[in-house]
C-alpha cells in the first residue's frame, strides 16, 4: 500500500485501509454537507500538498506572536485597573474630584479638606505620611493619543528574595524608585509595547488608535488572540490563501465568515492544526471537526488567523 503525504501528521498518515475509508467518507461527507459540486473534490485535494512549514519562520512567526500578545496583556490590565480606581473614586462619598487649572489634570481629596480649604491651598497641600490617603494623585502617563491617569500607588520597584537595605543602615522590603522616574519608566514601556503592536499593524493597536478608548473592546481582542492554540500559523495562511481564492474563484463560497467556515473543517480533516504541545488525535475522520471545537480550535480561530495576513 502507497502512504499518502497527507490526511495526517507528516509520514505518519494513512497505516491502514481503515483511515482511509474513514478520510475519504469525512472528506465526501463535507462535499455533500454544504452541497459543493464534486468536481471541487481533486483540487482541493491537492492545494494540501502546499502545507509545509518552515520551523525557523515558524519559530520566529511564534515569539513575536507571544511577545505582542504579553505586551497587549500587561496595556489592558493597566488601562482597566486605572479605569477601576476613578470610578471608584468617583463613588465615594468621603472624597471629592479637584480639578488643577494650571496642569490640566484632577486628583482626589477628602470631602472634610475640600469643604474647609481655599481651593489654591488644596492645590499645593501636602499631606502628613500618616495621612497620605487625604489626597489621591496619579501619574499621567501618554497612551498614544490619550492620556493614562495611574494611580501613584501602584508601586514600582526593585524587590530582592534577599535582605535589602536602606541609606540608614535599616532594613527594608524593596528599593522605590522616584516618583518622577515611575512615570518616565512607564512612559517608555508602553512607547516600546506600543511600537511593536505598530509596526505589526495590529487590530489591538488599531484599537488603541482610536479616540476613546474601550477597555471592554480591548479585552475582547485580547481574549480573542490568548485562545490561539496552533503552533503553525504561517503555513496554515499559506494554504489557506490558495484555498479561500480557489472557494471565491469558482464561486463556492463569498462571505469571510463562509471561508473561514469552510477553511477550518478541511484543516480539520487534514489535520492541519499543530497543537503547541503533544496531544493524540482521534483516528476516526468524522470525530475531527468536533474534537478541535472542544480543544478551543473553532471557525473564528481560522478567521482571526486569516484576518492577520488580511486574508478575511
């Protein structure tokens, strides 16, 4: 019997008759499942052969993938978490919003100093250290086009698993950096995140992009990317590419969503999709579809994954 080179993980496809019933019955019941003219079947067969992967560019493709999706992570965290503190802020009742004329910028004081202080001496208070909390001010930190208010409390600094101390001998938990150089080393980390999400042209920072940001719509994109399983993207677009413009050219299919529909049941039947660790693979065809679905490998995987080479 003549092992075919594909239907399967590479060299490994087709051992026995049985897989190959199974292959071909899954491949002849998606034909007539979405009512596809068999004369589609031989070609399509075909452009599969075009799945190679080329590991270092994988490899490469990967990290950056990683490196992006880590750096978009860290940008919705602060964005939602500084968000939080204003509104919570907002709601208290023991403390009012005042707003800075001369710096165009608002901070926090409580309620009982508001009501009894002049409102340039608010401006120019400076609490006692034990009760700093009188007033809440933050760091603006430049976020493209807008503006990032960041609670100061959100400490930046260097720890150590070992015994730190001060300038006075005393022992202490971490070294804080300056108040000043927080927000110079937070302004140059987004400036450096958000350089990489540029240069890649992302839809995340299209997002950021944008003039009002959305920290809900940023967190949808961000959980869209997290859930990506494969390992083999490239090669997957590559195919890809050749199969959405044989469905468009022969008038198969037209809509994104269809191509994307149709582009992940035949990686499914191939099986395409390399998963970023070991996994066992049904041998019966006619499971396939289901068991990328339940391993979070769905249409919408094949749709954002294509939507990055702007493809769908």
């Amino acid at each position: 019997m003549v092992e075919h080179t594909f239907g399967g993980k590479y060299d490994t496809q087709f051992k026995t008759t049985e897989q190959i019933r199974s292959f071909l019955q899954a491949f002849h019941d998606m034909f007539n499942k979405r009512g596809i003219d068999s004369k589609h079947l031989h070609p399509l067969l075909y452009l599969i052969l075009f799945l190679k992967e080329d590991v270092e560019q994988q490899g490469i493709a990967n990290e950056r993938f990683n490196t992006l999706l880590d750096y978009a992570r860290f940008i919705v965290d602060l964005i939602i978490n500084c968000s939080s503190h204003i509104q919570q802020m907002d709601k208290r009742q023991d403390y009012q919003r005042v707003y800075d004329e001369s710096t165009n910028e608002f901070f926090f004081a409580k309620s009982e100093l508001v009501e009894t202080m002049s409102h340039e001496d608010l401006l120019e208070f400076v609490p006692k250290e034990d009760q700093a909390d009188d007033v809440v001010k933050y760091l603006r930190v430049k976020l493209l086009d807008n503006e990032l208010y960041v609670p100061r409390d959100l400490v930046i600094n260097i720890g150590s698993t070992r015994m730190l101390k001060g300038i006075d001998g005393q022992k202490i938990p971490q070294i804080d950096l300056p108040m000043r150089f927080r927000s110079d080393i937070l302004s140059h980390t987004l400036g450096a995140m958000l350089g990489e999400h540029k240069a890649n042209n992302t839809i995340f920072y299209q997002e950021l992009s944008k003039e009002t940001i959305d920290p809900s719509e940023l967190k949808k994109i961000y959980n869209q990317y997290k859930k990506r399983a494969t390992s083999n993207t490239n090669a997957l677009t590559q195919v890809g590419i050749l199969v959405g413009d044989y469905v468009k050219d022969n008038a198969i299919y037209k809509t994104k969503i269809d191509i994307a529909g149709f582009l992940f049941e035949y990686f499914a039947l191939f099986k395409a999709f390399k998963f970023r660790k070991p996994i066992t693979i049904p041998e019966d065809y006619s499971r396939l579809t289901q068991f990328y679905i339940e391993k979070g490998i769905t249409k919408e995987t094949v749709r954002m994954m294509m939507k990055d080479v702007g493809e769908i």
